[in-house]
C-alpha cells in the first residue's frame, strides 16, 4: 500500500564545509525518499535563481564587490523570501531536504567578524535576520578537515574557499552545534554508501516522527 502523509513532513537539513559532500547526499536522499513514496522537496541555499540569489552568485564568483555584512542579509533575505512556502510544504505532509541554511549563513559570517567585535556585531547579531524560519528537525553536519576538503578538487573556485576561512567557519559550526540538541555529526570520508545508509537511517526517524505528530513545528532560533 502506499503510504499517505498524515501529520507535517520533516525538515532534514545537511550543513558542512565546502566540499564535504553535502549535494552528494542531498540527492540520494532525495532519490531514496522518492523510491519509497515520501513525499519530498529538495531546497538549497543560496538559492541561486532567486534576484537576491543572482547577487549572491555573482558575489561569491568574484564578479561584484558587496560589503560583508550586506552580503549577510542577502543569503537571510534568499531563505526569508521563500519562507511561507517552507512553512506550507511541511504542514501539507512534504518532507524538505535542504542544502544549507541559517547555520552557513551564521558560521560564514561570524567567522569574519573579530571577536569581541567593538560594535557589537557577533553571533547573536549574525542569528537575528534569520529569526522566524522554520527550524529543521535534524541538522546533519558533514564534518570534513579543511585539509581533507581541499583535496577534493574545485577549491578555490569561490570566495571563502580557503584552507584557513574554513578552520574559522569551522569553530563557527561547532559553537551552533553546542546550542543545538538536534546536531548529528557524519564522518565525511566515509564511503558515500556507508554515509547515505546512515542518512536514511536518521532521515526516517524524523519523517516518522513528524508524520506521527510526535514533533511540533519549531522556528528558529529555537
Ligand atoms: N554561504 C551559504 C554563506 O556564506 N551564507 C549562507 O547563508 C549560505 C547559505 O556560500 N561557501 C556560503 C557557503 C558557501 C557558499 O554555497 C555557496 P554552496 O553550497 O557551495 O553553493
Ligand atoms: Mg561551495
């Protein structure tokens, strides 16, 4: 029989460095989803085909000059812009599977800002632009060495894609995952199976959790 979303779909969210494999698993996790029937949505941010998308494209490929903390609120105002769509997907049973979100968005700033900043610009102001998007139910951070995600290959293609930014983003990640219960650390250099098996693992306890109305929506910062 197939199975028919009763409650809300959840809200897988896949966050890491540059090149730790998170597009990789977003799709098969999506192709698996499919397979099963689940309803499901992909997202990924920045979404580029956005206007504020196309800015933040032509910033991160070097093209246009934007001042870091504008830049801020753009990547903020590309998720706020589709934020009632998030919302309505998971009330009407989809579940999403998101390639970044406010995390990027709080650790690739916060990791250029000096702390303590004299004008008080720190984590809590990165995290304020964000208030009020849908809280994913699971944050899945691949976590990948700087070192081990330059060998990839493409590095250094975009803006911030530097050895030492990314040990700054980083320390940025892991003071988000001390403030978030829902945090779940992949090893990166696993095998990609060995990855999407445990995925799918974690994927289907949430969807079977949100389905079963076992998790009220959250927002965030919460
Ligand atoms: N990024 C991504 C940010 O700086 N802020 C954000 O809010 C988001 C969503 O954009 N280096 C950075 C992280 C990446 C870059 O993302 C582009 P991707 O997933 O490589 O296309
Ligand atoms: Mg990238």
């Amino acid at each position: 029989s197939v199975p028919v979303a009763e409650g809300r779909g959840a809200f897988i969210l896949f966050e890491g460095l540059d090149r730790c494999g998170k597009s990789t698993q977003c799709q098969c996790l999506l192709e698996h989803l499919t397979a099963q029937q689940v309803p499901v949505q992909k997202l990924s941010f920045p979404d580029r085909q956005q206007e504020t998308g196309k800015l933040i494209a032509d910033f991160l490929q070097r093209k246009i000059q934007l001042d870091p903390l504008a830049v801020h609120l753009l990547f903020a105002a590309n998720r706020q812009n589709v934020r009632q769509q998030m919302v309505d997907s998971l009330a009407a049973g989809v579940t999403l599977i998101v390639d970044r979100y406010a995390y990027s968005g709080v650790a690739f700033t916060a990791a250029q800002l000096e702390a303590p900043h004299p004008r008080g610009l720190d984590l809590d102001w990165c995290k304020t632009p964000d208030t009020g998007l849908p809280a994913p139910d699971v944050v899945i951070f691949l976590r990948l060495s700087p070192q081990d995600a330059a060998a990839r290959g493409q590095y250094g293609a975009e803006a911030y894609e530097k050895i030492d930014f990314q040990e700054k983003v980083q320390e940025q990640f892991d003071k988000l995952r001390d403030t978030s219960p829902n945090w779940v650390e992949l090893d990166a250099l696993l095998e990609q199976d060995s990855i999407a098996q445990q995925v799918s693992t974690i994927a289907a306890e949430a969807i079977q959790d949100c389905r079963q109305g076992k998790r009220p929506m959250q927002y965030l910062w919460s």
